[in-house]
C-alpha cells in the first residue's frame, strides 16, 4: 500500500503507528481532518487478517467521523483508532496503557471513545495515561456506555425519515423490521415498543432475538429473511453494506433508518434509492447520538443537556431530505454536502481571519 498516495486521495491529516513488544500492542491512529477542531473518534479492536486491511479500515473510519462530526454540528475533526488483535483473547490493561501514552502525546490532536471491540473499562485503562479519552466510568463525571443515547438519536431520525418517507412522524401501529439485536438496537426497540409500533427482529445471537420477542412482542425471523418482510421500515443495525443490489430486489420498506456505520453497499445504491422512492435516513447523520453524547463529556457531562443535543438529529435528517429535495440529489449525497459545506465554511472563516491578521501585522511594522 502506497501509504502516502492514499492519504493524498482524501487529504488525511495524519498517521501515527504505535507498537509496544511488551504488551503486544499494534496500533494505528488516523486523523483526516481538524477543520472543525480536535478529531474525535473511537478506538476499534479486531482481528484483522493483514495490516494493509488495518490500514483501510482506520482511513475510512476516520474519514467518516469528519463527516459524522460536522454532519452533528460539532466543534471537532473526524479521527479513528484501530487495535490490530482478538477482543476476546488479546487484551490486557498494558496494551490500553501504551495506547493512552501514544494518545497523550498527540497532545490533544486526537480524542479517543469505545468503538468495536474495546469497552468502558478499557477506557478507564486509556485514562490512567491521558486525559483525551470520552465514555469513561460516570465515577470519572464521564457518561458510560453510550448505546442508550446512540438508540434514543436513532429513534428521533427515524421519525423525520418516516415524516419524510411515509407523511407522518407516529409510529404507533407501524411495522419496524430491526435487523440486529445489540446495544443500540435492543434499546430502541424499547423506545419503539413504548410508542406502540410492531417489531420484526433478527439477529445471529438467538438470546438477544427471544429477550425482544418476550419484552416487546417482536416477531423473530430468521438474519436471511429479514429484508423481505413486509414492513413500513427496515432498521439496519448491525452490518455494514446491507443496501445492495440483492437486498434492494427484496425490499418493501418504504423508509430506511438504523443505527448500522456505511450502510450502502456503493454509492450508487444512494441513487437507486433515490429512484425506487425510499426515504434514506444517512447512517452517520442518524446514528450519531453517541458521538454527541460523549463530546458532551468535553465541558463536563451533563446526562440532559447531551439528550437535548442528541434531539437536534431530528432537524438534521429533516435537514437532509430538505437538501435531497431541493437538489434533486439523493439523501447520501445530501448528507455529504451538509457536512462539507460546514467544514468549508469553517476553511472560509480561517482563511480570512489569518488574511486579517497578516495584514495587521504588516501594517504595524
């Protein structure tokens, strides 16, 4: 992989590789862009067959906090970290120990969270070395595990996708196909049940399937069969990618809205979308309401002041269909303007502000 080439296509700020023998720690952090401020991003751990697959994942990760971010209109840049080893058999507290003194020494450029693989407790690790960690303990005054808030930002999106895609933001009697049963989506299942819409639930784990079905009432359905249930919405949940030429051919749903990263397949299922009529809630833009809450943890936590904020999602994917409309663009497309035009502001308002500032300082002299 030509390193270099690859941050040059995208205009990536910044690689940092860290390694440390004693405690088997293999690590890359990525920041693509500080426009907006310090690039906040979560830390990953998998299990990644090559380095070169290390290296493409935390370059489209970080790219897509960037937009994340200002899609969410925060004040920071998008950045991404990945832990190349096996979650469940090659963690220990040294290696979150190295990787806190590796963060510590970007001195702020880079603010870490729990992503995949890594846990609350894994943070608290980070913490013992570094103060630029989120989603700490709350014993620290941080938030804890973000999944609530996550499912409760996905629960309002959904609602003006489905005020987009279906004339009315109720969900009460409507069908929801929920595709994944974790964290996030077991939690807006709740929130769903409480408004009284109609669950169908899949997921490979099988207890977490039987815990909706016996709590909300949910029909199980096998992971193979979920996209072609006949419902009024389709939640992605779980894998990336699921918006596809197969999947599309299966399709009812007339609004698509879940809490799943890098739901389309290609860029051009956004336009296929567009053309089959299916009201497409942008995953970054929807599922943002982790990001928003650990960013609270920023200017010390406050649990309601971070709900406001995560209700703010609503506007901004009522935002994105306004743009998609307007433009006759796709949503996906949509999306991307609102956060690049929010970044380029930001360029433009700096720009001018150092053109200012040169000229002062010429006059003086």
């Amino acid at each position: 992989m030509k390193l270099f080439t690859k941050m040059q296509e995208k205009d990536y700020e910044q690689l940092v590789i860290c390694q440390d023998q004693t405690s088997g720690l293999k690590a890359i952090i990525a920041i693509h862009d500080t426009t907006l401020g310090p690039a906040l991003g979560g830390t990953r751990m998998w299990n990644y067959k090559t380095e070169e697959e290390a290296f493409e994942d935390v370059l489209r990760l970080s790219r897509g906090m960037t937009y994340k971010n200002a899609a969410a209109g925060l004040n920071l840049g998008g950045g991404k970290a990945v832990i190349i080893g096996d979650a469940r058999t090659d963690k220990n507290p040294e290696m979150f120990r190295a990787f806190g003194r590796y963060i510590q020494g970007l001195n702020g450029r880079y603010i870490t969270a729990e992503d995949v693989g890594t846990t609350v407790e894994d943070m608290d690790t980070i913490h013992d070395e570094t103060d630029y960690v989120t989603g700490i303990s709350p014993a620290f005054g941080a938030s804890g595990n973000p999944s609530p808030v996550t499912a409760y930002g996905v629960y309002v999106g959904m609602k003006a996708a489905a005020k987009a895609g279906l004339g009315t933001e109720d969900l009460a009697g409507k069908t929801i196909a929920v595709q994944g049963v974790g964290n996030v989506s077991y939690n807006l299942c709740k929130y769903l049940h409480e408004e009284g819409a109609q669950l169908i639930v899949t997921d490979i784990y099988k207890p977490s399937v039987e815990k909706a079905v016996a709590e909300f009432g949910a029909k199980a359905v096998d992971p193979d069969d979920i996209y072609e249930q006949d419902c009024d919405i389709f939640a992605p949940c779980a894998l990336g990618g699921v918006i596809n030429d197969e999947t599309l051919s299966k399709l009812t749903a007339k609004v698509i809205a879940g809490a799943a990263n890098n739901q389309l397949k290609e860029e051009r299922h956004g336009h296929l979308l567009q053309e089959m009529g299916i009201a497409y809630a942008p995953d970054y833009v929807i599922n943002a309401g982790g990001v928003i809450n650990v960013a609270d943890e920023l200017n010390g936590y406050n649990r309601d002041r971070a709900f406001k904020k995560v209700e703010g999602i609503y506007d901004n994917v009522s935002r994105v269909f306004e743009i998609a409309k307007a433009k006759q663009i796709p949503t996906s497309q949509a999306a991307d303007k609102m956060a690049e035009e929010r970044i380029e502001r930001m360029r433009y308002a700096r720009g001018t502000f150092l053109q200012n500032e040169h000229h002062i300082l010429s006059r003086k002299k």
